[in-house]
C-alpha cells in the first residue's frame, strides 16, 4: 500500500482561487494554504542510461533508483480578496469597538463570544496593518482571555 503524505508548501504562492466573499479571481489574502499530495517517483531517463551503458562498458553495476519526490495538488488555497477583507475588517474593528468594555468587564459571562471573535480575527489575519489603538484593544483582550483561561 502506498502512503502519501498531505504536506503544505508555503513557498508556493499558488494559482488564483475566487475569493470565498465575492467570487472575484484573486490570491491577496491567503485563509488557507494548498495542500498538496506527496509522493515517490522512480526517475528513468532512457537517455542517460543508454550512455551510462556505454560509458562502462560491460561493467555490471549494481545501480540505486532515481527516485524524486513528486507533489500533487491536494486542496486548493482559500482566498478573499483586498477589497472583501477591508470590508470584514472594518465590521471587526466596529463589533471590537462597540464590546470591548463589556467583554473586559464581563469577560465569563462572555467567554464563548470572544473566543468565536478572537478565532475569526486570527483566520483572517487582521492583526496586520492595524492602528495602534485597535492593536492595544485587541492585546486586552487576549490578556484578559488568557486570565479567564487561569481561574478555570
């Protein structure tokens, strides 16, 4: 039985993919990267084993196999556009804004709430081009999670 392996390579910028939003053709935020299927090949170029043969002669060598490692794409990239991820950023930043006192003040009572916010921040990657104020809200939150997480 052959076993591959599902690796991901995020040097691979990969191809566009419509935008999970919009629809449009794009690859400016990646959500999700590519998963590819890793698997052996055995490498045979009858071209240079007719001129090993001929290079040696009748020397019978024991030869090792070309084997090169071959990839597969396994699951596409999951991409939003830029002009889709200003939009859900600006909702965050707006639904951050309107809770952030509760949610520091109440933070059990609120619990699952700013987990589910937290987790969908970071899916997006949000945490980039911030402005300070929003970056300091933000790290409240997340030191007043990680407290929440203690007394429990």
């Amino acid at each position: 039985m052959v076993t591959m392996r599902i690796v991901e390579r995020p040097e691979i910028k990969g191809r566009h993919v419509q935008c999970i939003s919009c629809g449009v053709n794009t690859r400016s935020h990646v959500l999700e990267i590519a998963e590819y299927e890793e698997y052996e090949e055995v490498w045979e170029d009858d071209e240079i084993e007719e001129y090993q043969a001929r290079k040696k002669g009748s020397q019978e060598e024991d030869e090792e196999e070309n084997i090169v490692i071959r990839y597969r794409l396994h699951t596409e990239q999951t991409c939003i556009c830029h002009t889709c991820w200003l939009d859900k950023k600006a909702k965050a930043v707006k639904f951050l804004n309107k809770n952030k006192a509760t949610w520091l003040e109440e933070g059990a009572i609120h619990l699952t709430r700013i987990k589910k916010f937290m987790s969908s921040w970071n899916y997006y990657h949000f945490g980039q081009e911030l402005e300070e104020s929003t970056q300091e809200d933000i790290d409240a939150i997340k030191n007043a999670l990680l407290g929440l997480g203690e007394e429990e």
